[in-house]
C-alpha cells in the first residue's frame, strides 16, 4: 500500500498542472481495491483464536488499519483527483504547532481576544512564510500599518491591534 501511494504522488507530481489522467486514476484505484482485498482475507485467517471468552473477537491492529483504508478509500485518494489537495499534512500540523505550544507553556490563552490576535499573527506569519517573503520586513511592514496584503480576507496588524481590511 505504501508503495502504491508513493507512486500515485509521483504520478500526480509528474502530472501536467497537478491533474492525474483518468486511466492512471483508475489503475491506481483498482490496484488500491486488490491490496485490500488481498490483505484482508489473508488477516481474517490469521486472526487469534477465542479463548474461550464470549462476544466480538479483538481484530488486529493490521485487520483493522485495512479497514480504515477500506472505508476511507475517497478521502485517502482525494490527493490524486483533487490538485488543491496535498499528499500529507505536515503543513497543517506545523501551522497549528505553535498555538499547542503556546497553550502548553502558559496553561491557556487567557482572554478571547488574546487567542483571536495570537491566531491571526500565526496565520499572518504562516502565509508570509508559505509566499516566500521576508518574515521580519513582513512585521515591520505590518506594525508600520502597512502589512503584505495576499488574498481579500487579510488582516492589518498595526501595533497591538489586528483590523480586517
């Protein structure tokens, strides 16, 4: 499985503009179907044997990975059809890293409005980060009243305060 998704991203990433033909999106997803039905019988055989205790016998913990992949076959193969969507999400986690960090070292935000600033300052600096500009000018342009602008719902952080523009 794993090398059957390391060569659909490498599909994907030779793929003109992000987008996979249908024919290799179909082979993938057929290729994907028979992993899982080739692993799965081969688990339902080797699943333990009761030992005499009643009810629903414990799965593996590989029957029961299978089984996510089973029923999550769209949303995990969503990368290939969807060029917006990335192969994996360390990007998302590193973004929200830092607020986990912060609740971590402090015990909390402590105000509503504290939280709210502290995430728009976060995603401010994410975004500068993510259209390779300079972190510290993008602050200084920022404080001055006169940050970066990259998209229609951006923020202006000027001093203290953050203002929606």
């Amino acid at each position: 499985m794993k090398g059957l998704l390391l060569h659909a991203k490498a599909i994907k990433d030779a793929a003109l503009q992000g987008k996979v033909n249908k024919i290799h999106l179909k082979t993938i997803k057929k290729e994907y179907t028979q992993i899982i039905k080739s692993y799965k019988g081969h688990e339902m055989l080797n699943q333990p044997q009761p030992n005499g205790k009643r009810g629903r016998k414990k799965k593996t913990k590989s029957l029961r990975l299978l089984e996510v992949f089973e029923h999550k076959k769209e949303q995990i193969l969503q990368f290939i059809e969807n060029p917006i969507v990335p192969f994996d999400k360390n990007l998302a986690e590193r973004d929200l890293r830092m607020i986990k960090l912060k609740q971590k070292i402090s015990g909390c935000l402590r105000t509503f409005h504290g939280a709210e600033t502290f995430c728009r300052l976060r995603s401010y600096i994410s975004t500068v980060r993510k259209q390779q500009q300079n972190i510290m000018s993008a602050l200084k342009a920022a404080i001055n009243g006169k940050p970066i602008i990259f998209a229609q719902n951006s923020y202006a952080i000027t001093g203290l305060s953050i203002k929606r523009l």
